[in-house]
C-alpha cells in the first residue's frame, strides 16, 4: 500500500549543559526552549528527555520541532 501524504518533517536539537546538580536550572533551561520572548508556549516544540550526570556534572536536553516551524533570521534585520 502506498501513500501521497507526506510524513512531518522533524529538526531534533540536543542541548549540552555544564550543569546538573541544580535541577532547577537545567529544567528552566528546558522551559525556555517551550517560550517565546512574551512567554507564550511555541505550539509545536517539544522537550523529548533531559538526561542529567551527577558524575560528569552534565545535562543533555532533546528538544524537538517542526522543520516547517524553524525561521531563518540570518537575512532578517
């Protein structure tokens, strides 16, 4: 069975941060990545997992969006 419809495109970026004792902050860091400037939610991004090593003091965040949702400001002005 074939279809015409087209699959939603994803752009996954993972976060490293030199921080993981302090779970408060790296979950902020994580809400962020959800706000715009004005604190509203980005309807299509997504915090997929927040791994955090106690050891190596690292966290890594995996946040997700549609492609169809990224913007190009480098020719903005």
């Amino acid at each position: 069975m074939s279809s015409s419809r087209v699959g939603l495109r994803l752009a996954a970026c993972l976060l490293n941060v030199s921080e993981a004792g302090r779970k408060y902050i790296v979950e902020n860091i994580a809400k962020a990545a959800l706000l715009d400037k004005n604190g509203k939610k980005h309807p299509q991004v997504s915090v997929l997992n927040i791994f955090s090593d106690q050891d190596y003091k690292r966290s890594v965040i995996t946040i997700a969006t549609s492609v169809d949702k990224l913007v190009d400001k480098r020719n903005q002005a």
